[in-house]
C-alpha cells in the first residue's frame, strides 16, 4: 500500500472515474437492447425507408464505433472481425445496401466481444485527459437509439396504420383559390412568457459537451416573448381548418416551393380522440415557420431558446456561472420521470403541461423531452470550435443547409438531454419527432 496521500487520491479518482463510466456503458447497452425486444427478423433487417438505414446497421455500428475509437484509436488493438468494417462504418455501404446483416445474435455476440475487451482497456485507459471520449460514446449510442425507436415506428406505421391528421375538406394546391385567413390574436397573450434582454452564455464546456457545443460564449439576446408550450394539436389544427397549406402568404419562398414538390396538408403524425393538448410533431421547418407567420409570431433563435430554457433571471450577476446558467430548465441535476417525457419511458407524447415540475425559471413548461423544437437558427460553428473526434462529425454540416432543434423528444435518452444539446436536420426533412414553440419580439 502507498504511504503517498497524493497516490492514494489520484488512485481512488481514476477507481471511481471506472466505475462511473463502467456504470453509464452498461446502463446505455441495456437500453439499447430492450429495443429489440420482440423486433422480427425482417424488421431488424429491412428499411423502413430509404433516408435511414435497417435498425440493425444501427446496433452494429453502435459497436464497431466503441471498438474504433476505444480500442483501435486509442489502446492500438487489432481490429474484431475485420470483415464487418465496411458494413459497420458510417462512410461504408449506401444505406440501400444496408439490409445484408448478420442476426441479431451475431450482432450482439459481436458487440459482447468488443465491449469485454473494452473493460480490460478501461483498467489503464488515461482517464483524466481522455475521459470526454467515453462521453462521447454513451451518447452516441443513445443518438443512435433515439434513431431505432424512429425507424421501428416507421414499421409499425406501416403494419398498423392509425389516422395521422384530422378531418378536413379535400382541396388542391390551387393558389388561385382564396380563403379567407384566421385572425391572428394580439401579442403578446397569455400563453407566452417574456425574457428580458441582456448577456446569455450560449453553449456548454462541461465535460459531456460535443464539439458542436463548444465554446461556452456571452452573446447579447434583446428581449423577447416566448411560448409558455409547444405549440399543440389543437392549436396546429386551426391552421389545417384556415386551408394554411394553400395561402403563399404564411409561407417563405424556400417553403412554398417545398409544398408545390411535396404536396401535404397535415403532419405526418396525429394523436387521435383528446390529443389536442398533445404537442403537434412530425413537421418540417418549413410548416413551423408557416404557422408562426399564420398566428404573426416567428421561430426562436436557438440562443433565445436556450435561455429561456437554462437562465435563471433572478441571478443577475451575469458573470457568476453556473449559477445563472443551468443544465436543465429545473436546475443541475439529471432528468427524472416526473421533469419531463424522455427515454421512451411514455412511447408517445404527453400533454404539453403535464410536468409542472420541470418548468424553467420563466416558467416555461416541455423545453426538455416530448418534442423536438425546432429554431431560426442554422447550424453553425461556435468561436473556438475544435473538431472532435473526428472533423466529419459537426463540420459536414456546417453547411448553411441544416437548422437547428434544441429540447429532445419522449425518445431522446438521459445522457443527450440538456439544454445546450444541438441537433440539426435540413428544413424539409418532416422529422417524426419535431414540434416547435414561437416567439416574438
């Protein structure tokens, strides 16, 4: 035994840093196999659609990944079944090509294998400096399950399809055919919250921070009303009634264009008999920012979005973080069931208002879980951005092409739920899982 104080800590940090990290993999790995439960051989193979790739690619790659960062990358081992590398690897195979796998069993033999050679690195891994590596891999592979719950509804749609839209009259996209507009209310109203101006610190240094959300930095945001809730089913339907998918006034240019490619008159997800205090989903940006137009509010910039869901306004001391800035709208401590919907634990959403406990400081109610947010902003660099840990993991899309969602969804799991999480998807995509809220000011 060392008579080294200094040893004896440095010791006992590196034993608990194992174990936490030991704790998070094992934990994500059970989540992510209680997926598959009862998941057919054909679905496990088979796409659900051709943007996404089979739901067992997904659980293949989530281990070829571990093993090519932690024992490839990092411990310098000989890669495990060399022959899965192209299939596995993100830049391998076409999606279209994606549907040749080995079984499930295989597949989770293959990930036994690498995850028991891991444990063995994990005894010597220089976790001091290279923690945030295996951060990143929990989180990867909860992203990666968020996306399997995505595509095996996709299936479930298609086996048991439930009406996605209510009842409205049938029409054409005849922009010649003039309805007369709802009016929109006054603003501000009461189901909007106001955020005074001043200095945010946007983004997160902590030590589970992407590289995407890096550097933490100040940036001025002027006053601004926000919603107080997503914006509902209820609320979406009076837009579907007021025939919004065919007046170009409520409308961008990009938008009104997408909609004469793509005609649609609905999302493409419905909760069905009381779901109007649901929050209205499965919307491309482009028909969020039609709606904002149609009730005279806009989208949030993605700054106005984390602020009013992680500054807590009666800390004025704008420099006194994290005491102003907060991890989750209720404070620093991790989700629970009764903050929000998230990690499947409902498989659906729930009505915008049903978590009074996880509301922010300005009393916002459901910026984490339930639905994906969508914001103003596009995907852009932070100052100081640094690729990691590779350049084509944020970078690609940097590309003024992708806007951002802020908030997770009632599928988004623990660890990449907070605040500061950037996700980012292009404006057409209508994403199963993305609602919005407005602002306006």
């Amino acid at each position: 035994m060392s008579s080294n104080p200094m040893e004896i800590s440095t010791d006992k940090t590196q034993a608990s840093l194992q174990l936490a990290i030991k704790e998070q993999l094992t934990q994500s790995r059970a989540r992510t196999l209680r997926l598959f439960e009862g998941v057919s051989a054909d679905t496990f193979r088979c796409q659900a659609n051709p943007d996404f790739s089979p739901v067992g690619w997904h659980l293949g790659h989530i281990g070829f990944t571990e093993g090519l960062w932690l024992l490839e990358q990092e411990a310098g081992f000989p890669p495990l079944f060399s022959e899965y590398r192209r299939l596995f690897a993100a830049d391998g195979l076409p999606k279209t090509e994606r549907q040749n796998l080995p079984s499930f069993t295989e597949i989770c033999s293959y990930l036994s294998q690498i995850r028991n050679q891991v444990w063995d690195y994990l005894q010597e891994a220089p976790l001091d400096s290279r923690a945030w590596l295996w951060h990143w891999l929990v989180q990867h592979e909860s992203q990666h399950c968020e996306t399997i719950i995505w595509v095996l509804q996709l299936h479930r749609q298609k086996v048991r399809p439930i009406p996605f839209w209510p009842k409205v009259s049938d029409w054409s996209l005849d922009s010649s055919v003039k309805v007369p507009p709802i009016q929109a209310t006054s603003l501000p109203d009461q189901n909007m919250v106001h955020v005074e101006g001043g200095r945010f610190l946007l983004g997160n240094n902590g030590l589970d921070a992407l590289d995407n959300e890096k550097q933490a930095h100040w940036v001025q945001v002027d006053s601004f009303w926000i919603d107080r809730f997503p914006v509902t089913q209820g609320q979406y339907q009076q837009f579907i009634e007021a025939e919004g998918y065919r007046q170009p006034q409520y409308w961008s240019k990009e938008g009104w264009q997408w909609l004469q490619d793509h005609p649609v008159n609905h999302p493409t997800h419905w909760i069905p008999n009381g779901g109007e205090d649901h929050p209205v989903c499965g919307v491309s940006w482009y028909e969020a920012d039609a709606y904002a137009r149609f009730v005279g509010k806009r989208l949030p910039t993605e700054a106005e979005w984390e602020k009013a869901a992680c500054w807590h306004p009666a800390q004025r001391d704008p420099h006194a973080f994290p005491i102003c800035k907060r991890n989750y709208p209720w404070g620093n401590h991790a989700p629970e069931a009764d903050h929000c919907n998230y990690g499947g634990l409902n498989w659906g959403t729930t009505p915008v208002n049903q978590y009074p406990q996880g509301q922010s400081a300005y009393g916002c109610f459901d910026l984490l879980g339930n639905v994906w947010e969508w914001t103003h902003t596009w995907f852009y660099p932070f100052p100081g951005f640094e690729p990691y840990p590779y350049k084509g993991y944020s970078m690609t899309y940097f590309d003024h092409q992708h806007r951002i969602l802020k908030g997770g969804s009632w599928a988004t799991q623990a660890p990449v739920l907070r605040g500061a999480f950037r996700n980012w998807y292009e404006p057409r995509i209508r994403i199963h899982f993305a609602g919005f809220r407005c602002a306006y000011g």
